[in-house]
C-alpha cells in the first residue's frame, strides 16, 4: 500500500466508493491467503464438526418426522404395563380407528431339553400387526403364514445361533414348545418399542397365552397401535395433539403411555439431541484450541504488514482506521473458513448415508436448517472475534517508530479499553450463545467455566515457563543453552504449545481416567459384593418352591425377594408430569413407566436422610419413600402427594419419607417404595436376588439357572455379571466415541502447533544461520531443537495429566459417586502423544531450518 493508493482510495466520488476500511481491507488481501491457511483451517475444523452435528441430527430427525408413522406402527400408540386393555377400553379405540394389540416381556428360550437357555424379547401380535410397515423374514418367508402357524415362532438370528437352533426345531418358552417357522430379518417398529435387552420372538397372542407367561402380576407391556381417519391422520400437529387429549379425557384414569408419528420414539429423540449437544460443544473446544491459532496468525500478519501500519499512521491514518482494515480483512477470512467448514459439516450425513445408510436404524434425510447453519456461523465468528480483537488492538496501539524496530526491541502494550471491553464482550456472547444452545444448560455453563479455567491455567503455565526459562542460568552445554533460550524467546514456541496441546490432552486424560474407574469399578468391586442373579417374575404362591429349587442346588445360597409391579407417573405435588420441566438428568424418572414395591421395612442399600419410616403393619394413609436426589431434582418435599397409575388405576401417596440409596449395591432397590397397604392387593409377582458363595464354580451357577428354568419356566433369570459385561462393552465403545470426538481438539491442537511452527521459522532459519557461521554443525542445532520439543512435551503433558486428573476426580466423586482410578495407561497415553504430536511436527520444522541455504539469508541481512 502507497500514498498514491491510498489518495487513489479517497479521492473517488462519494457515490461510487464503498467505505474506505473496506476499499483498503480489499487492496491488502490482493496477495491471497498466504498465512492464514493455519487460520483458516482452525475455524474450518471446528464449524465443520458443529455443522457436521447439527446436519446429522437434522437429518434424523427429518427422517424421524417423516418415516414417524412406520417407525410408531402407525398414527398414535397407547402402552401400558400389566393390565391388558377391558373390552370398554377397546370399544372405545376401535370407534376411532383401526388398532392393532402387541404384549412385549422378557423371558427364558430354551431348548427342549432346557440344557441351553438365553434371555429373549417375547412379542405376541394379533392378526392385525403391523398396521404400517412390515416384517420381513430371512429366505422371503410370508410373516402373517409364519407366525400364525399352530405353535409357530420367528426367532431372530443370534438366538438360534446360542441355542444352536434352526428352522424347524422346536423351542421351549415358559410352559409352550413351538416350532421355529422363520428368522427375522426386519422388525419395522423396534426403535419405537422399548429397550430390548434379547433378541426377538414373535409368536401369535393365541401361542402367548398358551406358554403360561400372561398371569396377574406379569411384567408385560401392552400396546395398541392406531392408524386414524385420513382428516386425522393428515391433519397438522394440533390435529394429532387434539386426539391425545380425547384419549386424555375418554380414558381419563387408564393410564396409558401416549406417542404419536411426530416423534415415535422420544428416548431416541433426547439421546439424540444429547449427543448433538455434546459434539457441539466438543466442537466448540476444538474451535477454541484453534483459536489460539487464530491468534498466532492475526499477530504474524500483523507483524508482516509493519511498514504497511507505519506508512498508513505517517500520511495520517487514524487508529481506528487502521484498526478496521485490519478486522475487516481477518473477519473475511474468518468467513472463509466458515464456509469451507459448513459445506465439509454438510457432507457429513451424506457420506454417512452413502457408506452406513443401511446400517443405520432410520434413513437420514438430507435437509438444510437455517438454524443450525447459522449456528455454525456464529460460534465461529465470535470464536474469531475473541481470539483477533486483542492482537489487532495492540496494533492499533504500537507507535509508528516502534513499529519498525519491534522485532528487535518487543514492547508490551495493551489494547486501548475499548478493544479490552470488546474482547470480554464477545467472549460472554460466546459463553452465552453455548449455554443458550443448550437444553442441558447447567452442564454448558459448568463446561464453560471449566473451559475458562482450563485455558487461564495453560496460558499462565506458558508464560510462567517461558519466564523462568528466560531468567534461568545458561548451562554450559551448548544444545541445552540452545534449547532453554529458545523456551523463554519473545516469537517462541511455548505459549503456543502449552496451551493448545495442554487443553486438548487434558480433555483426553479425563475422559480416560474416567473411562477406567468406572471400568473397574463396574468389574471389580461390584460382582464381588453383588448377586449372582436376578430373577424375575416369580408367583408370589411359588416363592417356597423357588427357594427350595435353588437351595437344592446350592445350600448356602442368600435369597432376597421383593414385589414388583410397573407404573406411571401421573401428578408430582399436584402438577402433572407433562407440565414438569424436569433437568436432563431426572427427566427419565417422568417417562414411561417406573418399576414399584411396598416394604415394611428400609430395603438394604438404603437409609433414611428425612422424615420417617412407617411402623411395621401401618394401615393409615398411602405413604411412600422417595430417593433423596431425584426428589431434590425434582423439587420434591416431605408431604408432597405423588400420584401413580398401578393397573389402570390412579393411586396417591404421600410423601413421609426420602432415602438415600446405593445403587452400586445391586441390592434390590426402587426409586419409589410405598406402604404395604397401599399395593399389597394389586396383582404383582416378585422379584428375587441369588447371591452365591464365592467358592461356587461356574458350573453349579449355570445348574443352578438351568434347574429354576426346568421347575419354573415362567421366570425369568439374569445373570448379574454377564449383564455387567454387557454393559462393559456398550459402556467401552461409548468412551471410545468419546475419545474419537475428543481427538478433535488434539487435531486442532496440532493445527496450531503448525502454525506456530511457521511463524517461527524465520527467526529459527536466521538463528541457525549464525549458528552455522559461528561453527555450529547440523547434529547441534537438531540436538537443542530436540531437547526444546521433549522438555515442552514433557511440561505439556505433565500438566495435562494433573488437569485431566482433577477434573476426573471432581466428575467422579462429586457426580457419580464412583471411587477415582489413577491409570497409568491414561498417563502414558498422554505423554507419549504429547511427545509425539511435539516431536514429529518439530522435526518437519527443524528439517525445514536445516536445509535453509545460508547465504541467501546473510545477503537479506
């Protein structure tokens, strides 16, 4: 930029000229991004991953919206635990539409002889199922043929695999043998069932009541799946919200569980948005990372255009003028890497589509949201503005003179106060638009503070080595000499370092730590003191039989039962459980239905913290026992009514009492315990716990089950460690997803480093330069370049590994209530990455100084 240029710029008509920042900002940025590509990159990386997020949940939920009816089985659903609907009940739907009845249980298929058993899914149709949709069996086998044959049964796959079963065999569930007369291939309406903890069998509901399973008590889920009159079920939204509450009041105390096809299945729907918000954020610390790239960048640029910013203040450019080319040009390329970022995010559910779509439980339909594309842009705009406002600032401060002798003589200056206030001001609206965001917002806004605090301990930790390593003592080695003056340099690395790889590592070491304390603490501790089974559904008249049967086997055997019973609820101290607006994290305790029991005295594993326990044959008033910390998230207190539907029926109870309850026990405990006179006289059967010495082998466990599924086939027996295990490998490949997006911030961390690493390059080359005039041969100054990058890892790391640590710790004991596991697998894991991100981009740095010729760089001098 000339003096010409610039009266060029101002000497043009009024009409004719855009403002004259943006007419400068435009002449400068004619030589391309040539040192923004570092810049560029971190923005793109972070708006990718928060687009690519956003654009993934859209898609599903678009592909939810309109596959909703297929994937409900129909219009509207109506479930409920125990009690099939009455004859009223059904003469009333079927008036409205045409209905389809399903019963979903958990049992034992056995084989013949009962020597192999596994845990299935049992699901009786009627011959109206599925309304919408269809099932598809393997070798195109009709379902309707299949599964109404006498004693027929469509068995998924894995099932037969266990039981080392085919088609054509015959089957032992409960009291029934069927015949195996298809394998499943698709289910339409599995997302919309409940959690499924087996595989599937079908049978018709004649052949469910002929296996015995379907008794007063039984833990089973009936389902009725409508399909409305075409104005119905074409109608808006409020059309569909005007029929629930028709079911509402003809139904008024039926105590249904209600969904419709606008979002058939709202446990995928809030697991969905979940996981969106958590990616979102991790997006977010990955464009924060990168944002102190951003900085290197705009400080780089800055120092680039010196003689630019002199001649600009000598013809008598005002600061703020200068200061607004300079934004505008850097915000340019801000959107640059928005865009890029977006249009990588948008590629994302496409390319998942192509390679997974069949894999995938829904088909993800494409679909462009505004909002979260403007979501995108926003975070990475102010992520931008919070990292550039500062350093342009400080430019805008700089005298002309200092200007041009700053490399050799730094001065520290601060930006004027109004950069300042613009810096915190963008800073909040970025904290603010997070949580804002967020449905979660108290886990965004304690993940913006820890954010914060993350990233004010790694910048002091940059500086405070970076001060000591200017103040310390030269060595007389001269590599170390070398590599400690280069630490405390002014254009150093180690601010840079520090806290790009710190933020990034610390996240990872808390995700592993946490990973392995609930690890272990899930497959150490736990089956040591827990049962060895837990049995379901055991007729209350059958519990001496049971226990003989297991004793038979096992003299020393602990039994513990307890009633069981599956209810809704309905009113929470006067307010319906629709008009709740519950946290996240209690949120589960309002949907579907809740398992329930009566005891006469405080279940082992629990302890009363306030009010009372009811005398031993209490026959006053409905009580009931509520955990201490849903209630407290629930805004529950002592004399609170809290109302349920038990067997379609609307049940009130005060509350006299809140327990604390160690859930890690696995004793059998419920969220809810009522008086006895409450539910005593409800139909239920009763659940069991086996807990075994620890000298039985495995064999006699595995008689033992075998023998309760002889003596009584309608119960159900789980086996507490392989549920555990099972839970283990879910639980491992979540953390493992987990460290993967985390892995986000670690790539951001290495963007910056890159670029930290080109902007030191000319000082580096130069250095070397007189290194080598002076004598210095190429394995010295690898040598010190070595022990500078091993001594930043190590510092890096160290520091990493105690955030990561304490941040584990806070999670786990003050969050899940789990003992802390110091790793030292997390432990090294980080180090060595540290190290090796440190390392490899420092050796492409060094061997770029080393090859530098030496007397092109002389002669610029």
């Amino acid at each position: 930029m000339t003096t010409l240029d610039l009266a060029d710029a101002s000497s043009l008509p009024q009409s004719r000229r855009l403002p004259l920042s943006i007419r400068l900002a435009i002449r400068e940025m004619r030589s391309g991004l040539r040192g923004f590509y570092v810049f560029v990159a971190c923005v793109a990386l972070g708006v990718a991953v928060i687009t690519g997020v956003g654009a993934l949940g859209d898609a599903l939920r678009s592909g939810f919206e309109s596959q909703g009816r297929a994937i409900l089985g129909g219009d509207v659903t109506l479930a409920r635990a125990h009690k099939r609907a009455d004859p009223a009940e059904l003469a009333w739907l079927r008036a409205r539409g045409p209905i389809s009845e399903t019963a979903t249980m958990r049992t034992m298929a056995r084989t013949v002889d009962g020597e192999e058993q596994g845990l299935a899914e049992l699901k009786g149709v009627d011959a109206a199922y599925p309304l919408v949709g269809e099932v598809k069996l393997k070798g195109g086998v009709p379902f309707d043929a299949a599964v109404r044959a006498q004693g027929g049964a469509v068995v998924d796959a894995i099932l037969l695999e266990r039981l080392r079963l085919k088609v054509g065999d015959r089957i032992s569930i409960g009291t029934a043998s069927l015949t195996v007369t298809g394998v499943i291939d698709l289910e339409p309406d599995t997302i919309s069932d409940r959690l499924t903890f087996g595989p599937r069998i079908f049978v018709s509901l004649a052949s469910l009541d002929q296996t015995g399973l379907v008794q007063p008590g039984s833990l089973i889920r009936w389902r009725y799946a409508m399909t409305l009159p075409p104005e119905t079920a074409n109608a808006t939204a409020a059309g569909l919200v005007s029929f629930r509450d028709q079911i509402k009041t003809g139904l008024p105390e039926s105590g249904f569980i209600i969904a419709d096809r606008r979002d058939p299945s709202p446990q995928v729907t809030r697991t969905l948005e979940r996981l969106r918000q958590f990616l979102t954020l991790i997006g977010l610390t990955a464009l924060l990372v990168g944002g102190v790239g951003v900085a290197n960048a705009v400080a780089t640029f800055i120092d680039r255009r010196r003689k630019v910013i002199a001649t600009f203040k000598s013809i008598g450019a005002t600061s703020g003028t200068i200061f607004a080319v300079f934004l505008a040009q850097v915000m340019a390329i801000a959107a640059i890497g928005v865009a890029v970022g977006i249009v990588l995010g948008y590629a994302v559910p496409f390319v998942l589509n192509m390679f997974y779509g069949t894999s995938l439980p829904i088909r993800a339909e494409l679909t462009v949201n505004p909002w979260s594309v403007l979501s995108a842009a926003a975070y990475g705009f102010l992520v931008a503005l919070v990292f550039t406002l500062w350093p342009l600032g400080r430019a805008e401060q700089v005298r002309a003179g200092v200007l041009f002798r700053e490399e050799v003589a730094p001065e520290s200056i601060w930006p004027k106060p109004r950069i300042i206030a613009a810096t915190i001001a963008a800073a909040l609206a970025l904290a603010a638009f997070a949580i804002l965001n967020a449905d979660a917002k108290r886990i965004a806004i304690y993940f913006c503070l820890g954010l914060t605090v993350v990233f004010a301990v790694f910048i002091g930790l940059g500086d405070l080595v970076t001060r000591l390593a200017q103040n310390t003592k030269r060595p007389r080695n001269p590599a170390l000499a070398l590599a400690i003056g280069n630490l405390g340099a002014p254009g150093g690395l180690t601010r840079s370092v520090v806290l790009s790889l710190g933020t990034g590592l610390s996240l990872l070491v808390a995700v592993a730590l946490t990973d392995a304390s609930i690890v272990k603490e899930l497959s150490g501790r736990l089956p040591v003191n827990s049962p060895n089974y837990f049995v379901l559904d055991i007729n209350k008249t059958e519990l001496a039989a049971f226990e003989k049967t297991v004793r038979d086997s096992a003299p020393e055997a602990r039994i513990d039962n307890a009633p069981m019973l599956r209810g809704r609820l309905v009113r929470l101290a006067g307010v319906a459980v629709e008009d709740i607006k519950a946290p996240p994290e209690a949120q589960w305790v309002l949907n579907g239905d809740r398992g329930l029991t009566y005891a006469d005295a405080v279940p082992e594993g629990s302890k009363v913290v306030a009010g009372d326990w009811w005398p031993r044959d209490y026959d006053g008033e409905p009580l009931v026992s509520f955990e201490v910390e849903l209630a407290k998230r629930l805004s529950l207190k002592l004399g609170d009514q809290v109302t349920v539907n038990v067997l379609g029926r609307n049940i009130t109870a005060r509350i006299s009492n809140l327990r604390e309850v160690k859930w890690e026990s696995l004793a059998i405990n419920f969220v809810m315990v009522f008086s006895p006179n409450v539910l005593r006289a409800a139909p239920h059967n009763l659940l069991a716990t086996i807990t075994l010495p620890e000298t039985v082998s495995l064999e006699t466990e595995a008689a033992i089950a075998r023998a309760i599924g002889k003596a009584h086939p309608a119960t159900t027996a789980i086996r507490v460690k392989d549920a555990i295990n099972s839970f283990n490998a879910v639980f491992a490949r979540i953390m493992t997803a987990v460290r993967v997006a985390g892995s986000v911030t670690l790539v951001a961390g290495a963007l910056v480093l890159a670029g930290a690493l080109a902007t030191a390059q000319r000082r580096r080359i130069k250095q070397a330069v007189i290194l080598k005039v002076l004598g210095a041969t190429r394995r010295r100054i690898l040598t010190s370049h070595a022990i500078e990058y091993a001594l930043l890892a190590a510092i890096t790391a160290v520091f990493a590994v105690a955030f990561g640590a304490l941040a584990a710790w806070v999670a786990l004991t003050s969050v899940m209530d789990v003992p802390f596991t110091l790793s030292p697998e997390a432990v090294l894991q980080a180090l060595g990455l540290a190290l090796g991100l440190v390392m490899v981009f420092g050796g492409i740095g060094t061997w770029t100084v080393l090859r530098a010729p030496s007397v092109p760089h002389l002669r610029s001098e």
